[in-house]
C-alpha cells in the first residue's frame, strides 16, 4: 500500500513526492511478497536436490548443473503459487498471513507470477534438450491435477506431493548417468515430504472441509492421520539408512536424524495438541528434512566415507 501524506500545504506535499527514500518501498514490499508466493526456500530445496541426485550418482557437480538446478527451482515456485491462488479461500481458514489471504499481493498479479515461472521454466527445458522438455510437461501436469483435483484424495494426494518432492533427485541421477543409484535416496525423500504433508493436512484440516477437500485426516480422522504419517516417516527412515548403507556415508545417521523427529512430533499428536504444537512439527520437520539433504550431499563432496 502506497504511503500517503496527511494535511500540510501544497509545498509539503510536493516536498513528501520528491523524495525518493520512499520510492524503493513499495517495489520492495511486492518483492518480498513475491517470495513468499513462490516459497523461494522450498524451491532451493528442489534445486539442491538436483545437486544431492548428481552426487549420489557419482557425478562431479559443477556449474553446468546450474542450469538444471534453476529448472527445478522455477518449477517448484510456479507449483508453490499456483497452490496459493487456488487455495486462497482455504488459506484464510488455514494460513492468513499466507500473501493472498493478507492481503499483500493481489491474485491477478500472482496469476502473473505464476505464467512468468511456467514460460521461464519452459524456457529452461528447451535449452537443456534431453529428457527436460518432456518431464518439465509432465512436473507441471501434475502439479496442476494435484492442485485442481488430487489434493482432495486420501493419500493420494500426499504420495503426489512426496513424488513431485523427489522428483529433482530422480533427474539429477538421470543426468549423471546413473539414475539406479539414486532410487533408494529418492524413495526416502518422498515417503517423508508425503508424511509431512499428512501432518500439515491435520494443522489445515478446518479450512480443508470447508473446501471440501478429503485429506487423510478429513476422511479418517486424526488418530488414524498420525498412524499414517508415523509410518510414512519410518519408511522414510528405512530408506535413508539403505541409501547411505549403499553409498557407504554413515548409515547411522538416518535413525539418527529420525529420532530427533520423536520428541516434536510426540508433542504434536497429543490429544490436546494445538495448531502452535503442529506449526512447531512443520518447522523442526523441514529442518530434519535439509539435516538429511546435507547429510546425503556432504560426505561425498569432501570424500568422507564409514570407517
């Protein structure tokens, strides 16, 4: 919202135009609400991932990989705001500091953002050639089903979310040469973002039924909801602990890294747990998500292997 001035004379009102300290507010403003739009942290993550996949398939990650990594990171933000604009009435239910719902940018402009991200990360795909093109297609297909349809499914639309999660890792094994080598890695990335997305069905779960969506948690309750999100979690586990066993990287880390899930996500089932214990969940839950991320990209980079 634009700074106005309030009574003065004419002189001052002139004085307050001309000064451009005040200018670079508003551009900045929209900046960062853009940001928020598109999750610009989530979408680092996928491009990372893009790093993680090449690593574990034996590749030496350099600044080709840019390219392929600033693909991932665009379709991520053109999937995180299109999320946004059609979940807008939920989000003032669910997240009400979420852009939209406060405000901060208008749905038409997101609707902008959302076709520049689409038009770069084409873009993006048909100057890598190669399988980019057709897997750039098939990423924004199904970020729009699962927006417009999948999301309302039980599980399904969490699976959904785990595989588009994982999804960067598979390509960066693909470009390497060697995508066998990243299946058990990929497998464990996507069980726990679709876990994690069990568990944020359950912190959404008033505006999800007044949008009449059957998540997990909407069409089996809460009790049943956790059960899937522990076991999505331990698969998640499991699967770590083989992909680092296979790469010879400290397997033990994986358990490791799950038990510190144990103590925030004890507090957050709880019978009388509230919004905040969940929203507390969410948080330490993406950071044992990136503990892991590093976990997997680290050893190899500096050559580190089990004893």
């Amino acid at each position: 919202m634009a700074l106005t001035p309030h009574g003065g004379t004419r002189g001052a009102r002139d004085d307050y135009a001309r000064a451009p300290s005040l200018l670079p507010l508003p551009a900045l403003g929209l900046a960062l609400a853009t940001l928020k739009l598109v999750r610009a942290h989530s979408a680092a993550g996928a491009a990372l991932l893009v790093a993680v996949g090449g690593r574990l398939a034996g590749a030496d990650v350099g600044w080709p990989w840019l390219l392929p990594m600033a693909l991932a990171f665009l379709l991520a933000a053109a999937g995180n705001a299109d999320n946004d604009i059609h979940d807008v009435a939920a989000d003032r239910l669910n997240r009400p500091a979420r852009p939209l719902p406060a405000g901060e940018l208008s749905v038409r402009a997101a609707k902008r953002v959302r076709l520049a991200l689409v038009l770069a990360a084409l873009a993006t795909a048909a100057r890598l050639g190669g399988p980019a093109p057709a897997g750039t297609a098939v990423a924004l297909a199904l970020t729009a089903w699962y927006t417009r349809g999948l999301k309302g499914y039980p599980l399904a639309g969490h699976l959904a979310v785990g595989g588009l999660t994982a999804a960067p890792l598979v390509y960066g094994g693909l470009l390497a040469g060697n995508v066998g080598a990243v299946w058990w890695a990929a497998g464990s990335v996507g069980l726990f973002f679709a876990g994690r997305e069990v568990v944020k069905a359950i912190h959404d779960l008033a505006g999800d039924r007044a949008a009449g969506w059957r998540t997990a948690p909407a069409a089996w309750g809460e009790v049943w909801a956790w059960r899937l999100a522990a076991g999505l979690f331990g698969g998640a586990t499991g699967f770590a602990w083989y992909a680092l066993r296979l790469a010879g990287h400290w397997p033990g880390l994986a358990p490791a890294l799950a038990a510190g899930l144990l103590a925030p996500m004890a507090r957050a089932c709880r019978p009388h747990s509230t919004r905040e214990d969940l929203a507390f969940f969410l948080a330490w839950s993406k950071l044992a998500g990136l503990a892991i991320l590093l976990t997997a990209l680290v050893p190899p980079i500096l050559g580190w292997r089990t004893p």
